[in-house]
C-alpha cells in the first residue's frame, strides 16, 4: 500500500495542488491518481503550453512535465516554471533519457528540475520522489533531486560503461572527429 505524502503540512494555507504534464493520457491518469491518493489538488495537461496556462492559472507546488512532447517540450515548461512559479518542485520524466547525443534527463537537472523520473516508472518511486521534494533533511535542504539525480546518473553510468569498453582503440579519434565537426555548424 502506498504511504501517504502528507504534502499539507508542507503548504499549511492551503491543499497542495501538483500539475501534471504529459503527452500520454496513461501517464496522466496513473500519475494524477497516485498524486489525488497522496493529498494533491491535481491539474493535468496533454502539451507544454496548456501545461503553462495552467500553471498560470493554479500556481502549484508539485509539477511532473513529461521532456518530449508536442509543440513546447519539457525543457520548455522546466525553463518558464522556474520564471514564473520558483517556489514549486518540478519532476521531469522521459521514456526517452537519450537520444542521439542529448541526455534529455541531464538537460532537465541542469535547467533546474528538482527530480528526475524514467519512464516507464515505478509507483513506488514516483511517490518517493514526490515525498523527498517535500521533506527537509536534518541540515534544513531537500534532498529529493539529488538522490534521483544520482540513481538515474548511476543507472546510466552503468549501461553507458560496457559500451565504452567496446568501442575499440579508434574510438577517441572518432568522438574528436565528431565534436569538431558538430562544433563547426557541419
């Protein structure tokens, strides 16, 4: 069964309100059910523009925004949520952590997502996660975003190392190659 959030005593003048963000209405519904069980006010949103609308409209505590969809993507919602709304938890989620050479995962971090979730994700996590955001440690910081930061980096680091063994003795020459090509504009 899963623990309740409490997320109340968090945001003492009101009930918390989480937006969902997502492209997916499966993700949407799981993700808004799990939230309504914890204690959330939950909004939902099917791109990153209505997402915004509805930002501008509820001012939540919680946003879960899916990286790739339609129209305004994740990175997009990330970068104007913390413009418009700082105070709120952003949880940014992908089926897809990387394609090509982007890490759409990492990007999040670093434009400022409190967590990172992979899609297809576990309940259990995303409740965690959820709850971490909201729960201070001892020192008074919330460190939500760095534990799933640091599972999802070493996740990845995992799968990433057996692939770099593999590459051969070219394999330098070939990322060079590369870097200075995509560095060029060719």
């Amino acid at each position: 069964m899963l623990s309740k959030m409490s997320p109340a005593t968090r945001v003492p003048d009101r009930q918390p309100v989480a937006l969902v963000i997502d492209d997916e209405p499966s993700a949407r519904f799981t993700l808004s059910q799990l939230l309504q069980d914890a204690g959330y006010i939950v909004r939902t949103a099917s791109d990153g523009l209505s997402g915004l609308r509805v930002l501008r409209e509820c001012a939540p505590d919680l946003v879960l925004t899916d990286m790739l969809m339609p129209g305004l993507n994740g990175a997009g919602v990330i970068i104007s949520a913390k413009r418009e709304r700082p105070q709120a938890r952003i949880v940014a989620m992908s089926g897809y952590s990387q394609i090509g050479h982007l890490d759409f995962l990492s990007i999040a971090h670093g434009l400022g997502a409190s967590a990172i979730l992979n899609k297809p994700f576990d309940v259990e996590e995303v409740v965690s996660v959820c709850q971490a955001l909201f729960t201070p440690s001892a020192d008074g910081d919330y460190p939500g975003a760095a534990t799933s930061f640091d599972r999802y980096a070493a996740k990845l680091a995992t799968e990433t190392a057996p692939r770099l063994e593999n590459l051969g003795p070219n394999a330098d020459a070939l990322m060079r190659s590369q870097s200075s090509c995509s560095h060029q504009g060719h």
